[in-house]
C-alpha cells in the first residue's frame, strides 16, 4: 500500500509538470492545473468574490486536511522544480528545525494580499516565481539559481522554513487526518527513510516525523526495509504545557503581523496604482490601479499570447502590459483572459472582449499621408475617411487594438492608454 501511494503521487505530478510545462510554453493549456494554485485561488475570492475558486479552495484546504501536503508534491510548480533538481544531484538532507518565522513571512504576504496588492506576493509566491523565470524575468531566474544553491545545501528547505503557501498547508497538514509515523517497535533507527526525505522531516533517533513541514513525496515509506514508517491514522500524544504556550506567543505575534500587513497593503496598494496609469492593458484588466494590484507577474499571459505584444513588468511598469511596437492585440484573440488564473484580467468572452476599449487611436496629421490603409485594417469599422481628407477615428467606435497602428506605414497613429477599460 505504501508503495502505491509512492507511484500514484509521482504519476500525478509527473503529469501536472508536464501540463505544466506545455502551458508556460505557451503550446496546450486546456486542463488548466494553475487555476489550483493557493495564491491565484485566494486572489480569485478576494477579488471577483468567486464562488468557484472559493469552493476550489475550500478543496484544496480539506485535501491537505485529509492527506497532508500533498498540493506541495504534486501540483506547485516550483516543488516539482525542486525535486527534479534533488533527483540530478542526488543529495542527502540532514534532520531540520520547523521555524517559525515562516509565518510571519506569510502573515505579511497574505496581510498584504488581503489589504488589497499582490506586491508582495509576487516576490515569493512559489508559483508566480516559477512563471516568471519560465518567460525570462530576471528576478525569477535569480530566484531559480538562488533557490538551486538552497537545494544544493538544505534539500526542499525553502518547502519547509520559507515558502508562505507551504506554512499555511503546513498549519493544516499538522491535523491532518492521514499523517506519516513511525512505528517504534519495528524501527530500527537505521536512518534510511531519514536519507530519502526531502525536507529533513524525519527524526530517525527519536523516531518522529514533523507533518507539518512533511509533503508527503511518500520516498521515505517505500524505502525501509522493516516496515517502520507507514502513512495513515494515528492518535498523536498530548502537547506538553510549555510547548502550547509558546504555540500561542507565535500564533498571537503572527496575527499582529497579519494585521499591520493589511494596513500597510492599502498603502502599498495606492503607490503601486500610482505608477501604471499610462500603460496599455489586456482587456478584462479594468483599470490600472487595480491590476497594478491583482496581476501576480507570473507571466503565463506572457508566454500564451499569440502576437506576443503582452510583455513582462520592467521599466516604468510593475506588471505586465501591451506593446504595440511590433505588433496588435488579435481582434478575434482572447488567449490572455482565458488563461489567467488570478482574476486579474477577468475572463470575457470573445464578443465581449471584441467590444471592450483597452486604449483609443489618435491620428498625427503632421506625419499621415492620407493612404487610408488603417481605414481597411480596423476590425471595428472605427475609421472613417473622405476622399482628399485625414482619416478621423470614432472614439465611440475604437477599442484601441492597435491593428490601425501597426497598418501605418508612416509610423502616424499612436494608441493612448484610457483610464478604465469600458465595454461599447
């Protein structure tokens, strides 16, 4: 039995890593496995009050209450990254202390989030980082080598003592219902489930195991000899006075931290609203303060979009945004809406997102030479032209796709960003 869970979990994640994989390559994202994701999910509720990733996360808590950790072996992104880079380099990792501090990092995280800015989130969210370093972005791939010296040395340290997605699991994972245990009277103290852990969660010599920094990769139950370690119910003795109290003192201190968190994301939500009023953003964003504040960065509307005019946060803007440079936002496209799985850029349907106004076309009558090509490129029959005259663009009409723009072949069109996105 210990070994079927062994081979179901890793059949599991090799498929979740694989869908993965396709999706940040922008090549197949039908079964969308980040909309799964703890963070997204939780900007999801507190964003469009969605009753659907409420009850998706409402899931994914009671599937760690059942069985653990699992969510952090099978369907975060930035777990299987780590356990692919322990399989190459086949390290042991050494017994470690469950920290606490962890939830003050998470306190402030989700205080933040809560307060209404994910500017936070995306600095340490496990699966916004592994978005962003999949397109490219330089803090993610700094993460990435950072995080691949820490696996180097601590194993998944980074699962157990940092990751503010895996302290609230671990929170749960602690009374989960199905937890993993050593059996005393069989165990040996050989130490060889203890060399197979990821995360330094057994304790050979005093025979425990820490469930809650445990993500039950299930290595450890399919490697001891006698039949010591096993995965299932088991009563768990009675918490010692001292140990309590101090459980509180943490518990207390972290729930002032969350507090102030809330405060201060108001505040860090007005500066970051602030800085991105200028730019162009996909339909479904809304306006600009908000999605300076929802978008997570992880660049998954990046990589899926078609006529790659979506382009990562960097320069003036803190989040991704349109780039009409090269390119224009596909008038019968609506990739970006579809796959986002924050609530940052809602999800529209196509007739809609056809009719919502992301920016508007201005003319430089200075520089046009009256060839009338973006009178037949816009979709939206926005552009209107006499015989001899300018051409002159329905604010009414235009939607600002940018198709006229990229039509001009004297570089005479423009496209401004307008302050919130409106459907016509």
């Amino acid at each position: 039995m210990n070994k079927m869970y062994r081979y179901l979990r890793g059949g599991i994640a090799a498929a979740a890593g694989m869908m993965m994989i396709l999706a940040l390559a922008g090549v197949f994202y039908p079964v969308k496995v980040f909309d799964v994701q703890l963070t997204a999910l939780l900007q999801r509720v507190l964003v469009d009050f969605s009753l659907a990733a409420g009850i998706l996360l409402a899931g994914l808590l009671l599937l760690t209450f059942l069985f653990g950790r699992v969510y952090c072996s099978t369907l975060c992104p930035l777990g299987l990254f780590q356990e692919l880079l322990m399989l190459l380099l086949r390290r042991k990792v050494p017994t470690e202390k469950n920290r606490p501090y962890k939830y003050f990092l998470a306190a402030a995280v989700f205080g933040a989030l809560i307060g209404g800015t994910a500017c936070l989130v995306r600095l340490i969210d496990p699966y916004t980082l592994s978005g962003s370093a999949a397109s490219g972005a330089y803090w993610g791939l700094s993460a990435v080598v950072l995080l691949t010296f820490l696996v180097w040395f601590k194993g998944r340290w980074f699962c157990s003592n940092i990751c503010p997605v895996g302290a609230v699991l671990g929170l749960v994972s602690k009374c989960a219902v199905n937890r993993i245990y050593i059996e005393k009277d069989k165990c040996v103290s050989c130490g060889l489930c203890a060399s197979k852990c990821l995360t330094g969660s057994i304790d050979f010599k005093n025979k425990t195991v820490d469930n809650e920094t445990c993500i039950k990769c299930f290595k450890c139950t399919g490697g001891c000899r006698k039949g010591g370690i096993r995965y299932g119910r088991k009563a768990e003795p009675a918490v010692a006075f001292n140990s309590a109290r101090r459980r509180l003192l943490i518990g207390g201190a972290a729930a002032a931290v969350l507090v102030l968190a809330v405060k201060g994301g108001v505040e860090l939500a007005k500066n970051a609203a602030a800085k991105i009023k200028k730019a162009i953003l996909p339909a479904g964003a809304g306006n600009g303060g908000d999605f300076a504040n929802r978008c997570l960065n992880c660049n998954l509307c990046v990589q899926n979009c078609p006529m790659k005019i979506i382009k990562k946060a960097g320069g003036d803007y803190g989040t991704v945004y349109l780039d009409y440079t090269d390119g224009f936002c596909d008038y019968d496209c609506h990739r970006c809406s579809e796959v986002c799985p924050s609530g940052a850029i809602k999800r529209l349907t196509l007739s809609e997102k056809q009719r919502t106004q992301i920016g508007l076309a201005q003319i430089d009558e200075e520089v046009c030479v009256k060839c009338g090509l973006c009178v037949m490129k816009c979709p939206k029959e926005a552009i209107s032209k006499q015989e001899g005259d300018f051409p002159h663009i329905s604010s009414d009409i235009c939607i600002g796709c940018g198709a006229c723009k990229s039509a001009c072949p004297v570089k005479a069109i423009d496209i401004s960003a307008v302050e919130k996105q409106r459907l016509l």
